[in-house]
C-alpha cells in the first residue's frame, strides 16, 4: 500500500501526459505539443532550483547560464567544421570511433563535425568544471551575497556569448543537427517527429523527478533540509554542509545544462536570449511559485506557465501577467497552489466518506446536545 502512494504521483504524471497528448490530437491542435515539449525541458532547470534553494536552502540566479553552457557547446561542436584543421593520428581513431563524424554542410560539400553524443559529454563535464569553480567559492557565501555573485556569473555567460563570433554573436547557433538517441528515438524539431519528441521530454522530466525525489528522501536529503533549516546547528551535528551545498549546486548546474541541450537540439538552435539575467531570474520566480521545496507543485507551474508564455497568450504583457500571477500565488499560497489543493481535495474526500444521519443530518455517533438516555 505504501509502495502505491508513493508512487501514485508518478503514475498521475504518466497518465496525464498521455491524455494530454490524445486530447490535443483528438482537437486538431497537436502543433501545441512543440511548445509543451520546450516548456518540459525549461522545467528541468527549474526542478535543479527546487533542490539548490528549496532543500538546501541557496539562492542561485545563474542558472540560464549553465542552460546556455550545455546549449552553446553541444551546438557549436556539432556545428563547427574541424576539416580544414591539420588531421594528427589521432583524428582517425576518432572518426573510427564516431566522435567525429562527416556531413554535408550548407553548400553540398564534406564537414568534419563533433557528433552529439560526444557533444553532450563535453557539454556536461564542462558545466561540472565550471560549476565547481563557481560553486566553491560562492556557497560560502551567504543571503543575497551568493545571488549577487551568481547572478555577476550569468552576466559574465552573457557577455561571452553575445560577444564572441564563433557562436554566433548575437545571432545564436543555428543549423543544429538533430540527436539520435537509439532504440528508434531522435530528438529533432520535424513535424513527424513531435508526438516523439514530446514523450522523450516527458520520459526525461519524469525520470529526473524520480531522481530527485529519492534523493531528497535519503540521508543527503535530510542533510541538505538541516543545512536549510539550521546551518549552524547542522555543522555542529558533524554535517559537511560546504560538501552537500557544493553537491546540490553541481547537480542543479547539471540538469540546467542537460536541459539546454535538449532544448537545443530539438529546435536546431540557440539564441544568447537564453544566457540572460531575466531568463535566471524567471527560473526562481517559477521555483518560488511552485511552492520553491515541493517537486511537483515546482513542476506544474514551471510548465503551465513557460507554456502560456510561448504561446503567446498574454501577448506583449506577458512579464506583466506573470508578475501579477507569481504575486498572487506568494501572497494567498506561499508553500505553492498544489498543497491548498490537496488539502481541499482530501477535506472533500473526508467528508463523503462519513455518512450523515437521515433525520438529524450529522454523523453517525454525534453529540446533538440532549443527555442519552440508556
């Protein structure tokens, strides 16, 4: 039974992305599944939030640049022709071994390119450097000092990006090429591949909920809470909070990165939009309207929100409207909207549950007032 509940969740999220998809097709209106499936991906960065500031209690607002970081690398190696490099020895060995692979480029001839499985690597252990030299030295520092030093890393991304030629200026990578994954799945932008690409997104989304979840209820779990909750009452149980803070840091740099090259593989580009401040900062505001500690409220408004602003629902007011909803959510459901829900949904379920008498109306065994008479 307990097993069931605990996974009851994921099974929800399993069915409900599947009727989504049904209902959409059955409406005539599956072209909305590319906007869903980039607003999945913008969930992940959004769910490393949830761990770094919701459970271990740091505020980080640079996290658009690390998305960046996985996006740039993996498209500027796929993208880049490294033919008309001098070919060492060891250039062959990586042509046999598919790091390198030819394709034809936009004028019909031979590039030489990195290919995206190698690309993805690179992009992740470059992020897990880059975090650590970040993370180290700005986790020990506390309270908006650490938002200011990771939010001057995201203007530093930024900069960089906008500024350096070979990824575009800001122009961004374009021509991205698409991700064979195996098993039959690409991640790729093409029409016939939406429906696709729609539940690869939600099948890595869900997976990396699952992680989080077993994380955040393990012995790292209970840590990372006693460093948020009481950092100096954790140091003096013995607790290494530099290492677990640190380690939640990196991990949410990871998905962030993953998440950027996901996201830009599957529209075949990247634009420095996605490195600014704004864009870090909007990824708070939606950890923060989810209820910042809680894994699926974090989950539900990140999409439900990052959906309506690709749509373009709210039109040129869209930061207005957000604004405005994230204000309403603090002020009336600060731990998020899902728990209010719950409350309200297990109150209801309570209440059918006790059947009231047919002549009194109240519950079987109630007190009316009047003495018993035995």
């Amino acid at each position: 039974m307990r097993f069931l509940q605990c996974n009851t969740p994921f099974a929800t999220f399993a069915v409900l992305a599947v009727v989504t998809q049904l209902v959409l097709r059955a409406a005539g209106m599956e072209y909305c599944l590319t906007q869903l499936t980039m607003a999945l991906y913008y969930a992940l960065v959004v769910l490393g939030l949830c761990l770094v500031t919701g459970h271990a209690g740091q505020v980080s607002l640079g996290h658009a640049a690390f998305f960046a970081i996985g996006g740039y690398t993996s498209a500027f190696l796929t993208t880049h022709d490294f033919g008309p490099l001098p070919e060492p020895a060891w250039a062959t060995g990586l042509k046999q071994a598919r790091v390198l692979i030819e394709h034809s480029d936009l004028y019909g001839g031979t590039a030489l390119s990195v290919s995206p499985w190698a690309a993805v690597v690179v992009a992740l252990l470059l992020t897990f450097v880059v975090a650590h030299l970040i993370g180290y030295p700005a986790l020990r520092l506390k309270g908006h000092y650490l938002a200011m030093a990771t939010l001057g890393f995201g203007l530093i991304v930024s900069k960089i990006v906008v500024g350096t030629a070979q990824l575009g200026a800001s122009d961004g990578i374009t021509g991205v090429p698409e991700w064979p994954l195996g098993f039959g799945l690409t991640v790729s932008g093409r029409r016939t591949l939406r429906v696709e690409n729609y539940y690869i997104a939600c099948g890595l989304l869900l997976l990396t909920l699952v992680l989080l979840r077993n994380l955040i209820r393990s012995r790292v779990g209970r840590a990372l809470q006693a460093i948020h909750d009481r950092e100096t009452a954790a140091n003096a149980m013995g607790i290494n909070t530099a290492a677990y803070k640190l380690g939640a840091f990196v991990l949410s740099a990871l998905l962030a990165a993953l998440a950027g090259v996901f996201f830009t593989h599957y529209t075949g580009s990247i634009s420095p939009s996605e490195a600014g401040a704004l864009k870090s900062v909007r990824y708070l505001a939606l950890a923060a309207a989810g209820g910042m500690a809680s894994l699926w409220g974090v989950t539900a408004m990140s999409v439900i929100l990052n959906y309506l602003s690709l749509r373009g629902f709210f039109g040129s007011y869209d930061n207005a409207v957000f604004g405005a909803i994230l204000i309403l959510i603090i002020s009336l459901a600060p731990e998020g909207p899902l728990k209010p829900l719950g409350q309200w949904l297990r109150h209801g379920l309570n209440r059918n549950h006790h059947p009231r008498d047919e002549t009194t109306g109240a519950p079987p065994g109630a007190s009316d007032g009047a003495p018993r008479i035995h």
